[in-house]
C-alpha cells in the first residue's frame, strides 16, 4: 500500500467573518492507497485550515458531517468538547483544525460535508459532499469484529454476561 492523502482546497469566503481554506484526509497510519480508499482497522484524520475573517459579536464555529449512502452517520463541531459558556471568541487569523475519526465505520462509501457559522444559529455557507472516500478490508483482517456483521458502524462493545443463581 502506498502512503495517500487528498486535499481540497475551497474558494475565498472573505465576505464572511469565518471562511473554510481547505480539507485534508489522510490515514494516521499511511495505510492508503492512492484511490481514497482506507482500512476497515485504521484512523482516519482530517485536517481543516480556516481562518477568522472579522469580529463579530457572535462565536464562530465549524462542523463537521459523515454520511454513508445518504444517511447521516454523525455530525461533529469543533466546539463539542467545550461547555457552552467556554466556546471562546476567536481572534482574526488562520486556523488548523484535526479530527481523527475513530476505526468505527464499515466498508463502503462515505461522504463529508463541512459548514462554517455560528453555534445555536446556523451555517453561513456549507459545502456539500464535498469529499467522498472508501472503507475497505485492505489488510484482508478477519476477526470477531468482522465487516460481514453489515451497519454503517462497528463498534467494540464490551458485554458484561454472568451466569445466573438459581
């Protein structure tokens, strides 16, 4: 497998006090191949730049949304590690911004839209589907935690089973 990553690089947003520079993804373990295809067993990283165009008196935010098929896998924000009143007022700049998505997700074809604005409010703009790769079993693993189980996710979960008293 060769070492892979794709970036997309979107339109000046300036007239917007929050503009989306460009996204990244790449396998945090470089076990690509060059079609935007990741491993079943592998994190996948995301790296957003953007940059904070003006001040305005409202907190500015950018989020993150996965679909597989049309179906809403999860949305995620940059601000949803923070309480509501630690989500701070950003400073005029550029930013990076690095998600890693979890080995959750089963084979198949996913999509990532990605919207700039304002918490509780609303997006300012939101590019749609606008990066689209693969989940395969490239390393042809097979375990107890197979792909073959079908769902969009795989989780780990653990089980608690104890014999009953009689």
């Amino acid at each position: 497998m060769q070492p892979s990553n794709y970036t997309i690089n979107f339109e000046d947003n300036a007239k917007y006090p929050i503009s989306i520079k460009s996204l990244k993804i790449s396998d945090i373990e470089n076990n690509t191949t060059s079609n935007n295809q990741f491993d079943l067993h592998s994190k996948i990283k995301l790296m957003i730049k953007f940059s904070i165009n003006s001040i305005i008196k409202e907190k500015l935010n950018i989020s993150v949304s996965l679909s597989k098929e049309g179906v809403l896998v999860y949305n995620t924000w940059d601000i949803d590690h923070l309480s509501e009143n630690k989500i701070p007022y950003r400073e005029i700049g550029e930013y990076t911004a690095i998600i890693i998505l979890p080995a959750l997700l089963n084979i198949g074809f996913y999509q990532i839209s990605i919207d700039a604005g304002i918490p509780g409010i609303g997006p300012f703009y939101r590019y749609n589907e606008c990066l689209c790769f693969e989940i395969a079993n490239l390393r042809k693993i097979y375990s107890n935690r197979s792909h073959l189980r079908g769902g969009i996710i795989n989780p780990n979960l653990k089980w608690d089973i104890k014999i009953n008293e009689i």
